[in-house]
C-alpha cells in the first residue's frame, strides 16, 4: 500500500495550538510520518497547501507541496497524483475533506479519515 496524506488535515485532528505556527506542525507531522513509515516499512507521501519554510526534507518520505499556494491546494495536487499513477488502486489517501475522499474513489483509491490515521499515528493500531 502506498499513501498519500492531506497535511494539513492530520494536523489538524490535534488541537495543539498548531496554527500559532504552520511550519513547526509541518516538521512535527514530517517527523511522526517517518518514524512510523520506517517502523511500518510503508511508502508514504505527505502534501501540504504549500512549502513549508525553511523547506523539510526527509530520507524516509516524499515531502510534497502544491506548486501554487491557495486553499485546498493540496487537495488538488493529491488528484493530479492519483490521476497519473497508473496503479491508483495501491493508493490510500488520507484526508478529512468529503470533496478529496469522492474524488479518490472515483480514481480508484481507499481513503482512510485524518482522524482514523492520527490514531494510528499515535500507536493505536
């Protein structure tokens, strides 16, 4: 299985305070996403709105950005994904955003809710 995970929408499952700073949570999330990636042996690609600054680089997962900053930017680069990989049905995307999950199914892939994944996240499962 292969994933692609909205940012924004697992770090916001956690009422942490994160908005004060974006870019901390992003680093956050980046750093529980590679322990649980390498701890897991899963391929994961995390997406956010825009690149975070200064921009989060990791060894373990793809770091991905949309290439315009706007809302549900990320949302849309998540499709533009799905549409081009030839195997999308090896692709569970992760998000909390009803518009996403239907168009990740109509491509083909699972979704698994931002909240269902945060707990996984945190040794849930």
């Amino acid at each position: 299985m292969r994933w692609l995970v909205d940012g924004m929408n697992v770090i916001g499952t956690r009422p942490d305070k994160w908005w004060k700073d974006r870019d901390a949570a992003m680093l956050r999330l980046v750093d529980e996403l590679e322990r649980w990636a390498a701890a897991e042996n899963e391929d994961v690609t995390v997406v956010f709105e825009r690149q975070p600054s200064p921009p989060i680089r990791s060894s373990v997962i793809d770091v991905a950005h949309a290439p315009k900053p706007k809302r549900d930017a990320a949302d849309d680069e998540i499709v533009r994904r799905l549409k081009q990989d030839p195997q999308p049905h090896q692709i569970r995307v992760v998000t909390s955003d009803r518009w996403l999950s239907e168009r990740a199914h109509s491509e083909g892939a699972t979704v698994e809710g931002a909240d269902f994944f945060r707990r996984r996240l945190d040794g849930g499962f």
